[in-house]
C-alpha cells in the first residue's frame, strides 16, 4: 500500500490519462487505470501507448523510490521493449513494476499489466539513466 506521505499530486498527463499510483515501495511501483473512452483507440479498447505509458511510469516509479518525499529520484528512459498479449476486457489496467538490476547510473527493471479479471494484457523491460536527486 502506498505511503501516504510519498503520495504526489498528479501531473499534467497523468491527470488527463487518469492512472494512481496504489504501491510504491523500494524496486517496486504498482498503477491502477480505469478503462475508460479517452484512452481508447479507433476500435474502443486501451491504446497501446497508454500501455507503453503505464509500464514505464511503474518501472520508473520503481526505480526512483527514496523513501524520502523531499529527495525526489530522477530518471530517464534510455530503452523500453513492449510485448503485446491480449486485450484487455476488464473495467481497470493494473501495471505492475520492478527494479531487475543495474548499478549506480544504469538500471533495469521489468513490468507487466493485468486487468481486473487477471488477464496478462502486456509485459515489458527496460533501461534506465538515474539523474540524481532533486535533493542532491
């Protein structure tokens, strides 16, 4: 369960896509995004970038976490591989994302979505440049 405490206000795109942050914790970041119209594509089911965009966000998440609210974690992508497996046919996208490895600059994490029926909808690895911290 996330901490109340390392909870963010939403920014700008995650507001207009709708996704929350449920879990975060060390090499671990868990989403939540309802299946709703303005996320769909020309056929009514979730875009495929919404779910490149929610598996690197929990990925990222999850690479970043301090613990700290005030020593915010920056990161980019340098890599993201998506594997596409079905559709979703549940009310809500549930991404889940871990830290896999890396040293002190370049780290690797996996994610999977999920619908609310269990469904593996897509899975993904990436690779990422840790920035430092807002605070250091």
């Amino acid at each position: 369960m996330l901490d109340p405490k390392l909870k963010e206000y939403p920014y700008p795109f995650q507001a207009h896509v709708g996704f929350e942050i449920t879990d975060w914790s060390d090499g671990y970041c868990r989403l939540e995004q309802p299946v709703v119209p303005h996320i769909g594509n020309r056929y009514g089911i979730p875009h495929g970038g919404v779910h490149a965009t929610l598996l690197d966000t929990a990925m990222g998440y999850a690479i970043c976490y301090t613990g700290d609210p005030d020593d915010k974690q920056l990161a980019m992508t340098l890599s993201l591989n998506v594997q596409y497996l079905a559709v979703a046919n549940g009310s809500k996208l549930i991404a889940e994302g871990r830290r896999t490895g890396g040293g002190r600059s370049t780290v690797f994490a996996e994610g999977e979505i999920r619908d609310d029926t269990g469904t593996l909808i897509a899975t993904a690895t990436a690779v990422f440049r840790l920035r430092g911290s807002k605070k250091g």
